[in-house]
C-alpha cells in the first residue's frame, strides 16, 4: 500500500536517502530542507510557514535535520569547551526544530489509519548508554529531542489511535555529516534509509514513543 510522506531535511545524506526509497516504493514524498527550499529548522518563522503551505494528511513524517555542531566547530571534549552560543545552536536545530515541526503533527497526520512519524535522533542521546563522556551539546540536544518525541507520542495517541511517534538511531552513515570521524564504521546512506524504514514498517501503535536503533533494537533512554 502506498501513501503520502513528507521528509524534511531532505537534500542531506539521510533524508535524500529516505526520500528515494520512499519513492521507490510508490509513496508521493513531498521533501522540504534549508538549502533547496529555505526550510531551517532553527528558525520558528521559516517552520511555521513552510509547513502552514502543505495540506496533510501525510502517511509518513520523517525528520531528518539536525547538526554536529555549528559551521567551524566541533563537538565539545571537555567542559572547559562548552559555550554559551554554540550549544544554543545546536539545541536549535535538533530538539527545538523538532519540537516546532512535531507542533504541526495533528493536522498533518490522519486521525483514522495507521501512520508514522520518525525522528532521527543518535544513540549518544541516551543517558543510560553513555559511557564514554564527551559531546556536551550534541548528547543534550538528542537526549531532549527523544523526550520531546515521546511525550509528542503520549499526546498524539489520544486523538490519532494508530499512530507511531519514535526516535530513531540510524548508525553512522557515509555522509557529510561524519566525514571528519573516519573511526567510526559507516553504512551507505541508502542502506540505512532502507534500515529505517524497515524498522519503522514493523512497529505498531502500542510501540509508540519509543526509541529504536537501526536494527529495531529499543535503545536505553
């Protein structure tokens, strides 16, 4: 059965990924991003208005934006790394920017049959698996993103009984995003897309609100 999806962050190694598999599949996939359509997820305005154009309902909503850290920055190291500006900025782009777009979800979404919304979020968001330290901005701002999409997913399952609301870890994918972290094992960006939609085509609305690796593995919080 094929649907309507909507991918945002789509010119960016990820979302293009999703974006074709979906089509690939038959979906009509409306895409939205900062570079081709001036979609920033940082700014409220640019939000509310690119999504204010569309008329749902979509099938599928995948949030596939999000930032290491700010332009000639890197992930903090140290305490003594963080500041002020440039954790704000990456808190914009991967929890708040979520947050605005998921403010849309009830109009966009169907209120009867299945669908599903996917936020990439990273393994590194979660409390329970860090064990390695490191990474001020980026951990804090997908630990916030997973608990903005579960509570999203409480409230949503009150008046769209079928929908799926997770956070989603797709693995470190060969795209612009991790070329400054060549120790770290890669996948093709279209393997996992293909990774995660699978995953999300196994989950079913008692799921909801949870957070899923690449493989389906619920990932601690």
């Amino acid at each position: 059965m094929t649907g309507r999806a909507l991918v945002l962050g789509a010119s960016g190694g990820i979302g293009a990924a999703l974006a074709a598999a979906l089509e690939q599949r038959g979906d009509t996939v409306t895409r939205l991003s900062r570079s081709q359509d001036g979609f920033d997820l940082a700014d409220p305005d640019s939000v509310a208005a690119g999504l204010g154009r569309l008329d749902g309902p979509f099938d599928s909503l995948l949030i596939a934006s999000g930032i290491l850290a700010p332009p000639d920055s890197r992930p903090e190291k140290s305490l003594a790394e963080i500041e002020a500006r440039s954790m704000a900025q990456v808190l914009a782009v991967n929890a708040i920017g979520p947050a605005l777009v998921l403010r849309h979800a009830p109009r966009l979404l169907p209120r009867r049959g299945r669908s599903v919304v996917g936020v990439l979020t990273a393994r590194v968001g979660s409390i329970g698996d860090n064990r390695l330290g490191g990474w001020y901005s980026y951990r804090a701002a997908k630990a916030a993103a997973n608990q903005i999409v579960h509570t999203a997913a409480i409230e949503l399952a009150r008046t769209h009984a079928e929908a799926v609301v997770v956070a989603l870890h797709p693995g470190t994918v060969e795209t612009a995003f991790t070329q400054d972290y060549p120790a770290h094992k890669k996948v093709a960006a279209a393997q996992a897309a293909a990774n995660l939609l699978d995953v999300l085509d196994g989950l079913g609305p008692e799921q909801s609100g949870q957070f899923f690796d690449w493989a389906g593995q619920v990932v601690p919080w």
